[in-house]
C-alpha cells in the first residue's frame, strides 16, 4: 500500500517549498489495522469503471484484491 504526504511550507516573499513524503506498507497490515477498512478498499474497487481501474493500474490485480 503507498500513501503521500504532501505539505507546501511558504518561503515569506521569496515562493514555497513543496514536500512529498511517500509511505510504503503491505497491503495485508493495512487493511488490518482499522476495523472496515478492507470492506471500504473492496466497495472502491468494485465501483470502479474499467477505465478508473486502468488509469491506477489496478486491472489485472481487481479480482486478486477482491477474492483475497
């Protein structure tokens, strides 16, 4: 599972500073740690269209994801 963090920190008269911290876990410790949250990621992926799925690059990975 990746997630971004992003935060945009002002620099006074001279512009901003943009910053993206990515976080990586298994999926399975994810889905785990708060209850409803594996019915909330399968109700996503089933009310994807197939050009949704294909824009993440999820397709060949939906009925993985679904059935286990």
């Amino acid at each position: 599972f990746r997630c971004e963090r992003q935060i945009t920190i002002p620099l006074f008269e001279q512009g901003s500073l943009f910053l993206i911290r990515v976080f990586v876990e298994p999926l399975h410790e994810t889905l785990a740690a708060i209850a409803g949250r594996r019915d909330r990621l399968m109700q996503s992926l089933a009310s994807m269209s197939d050009a949704v799925l294909a824009y993440k690059g999820i397709t060949h990975a939906k009925e993985l994801l679904i059935s286990g």
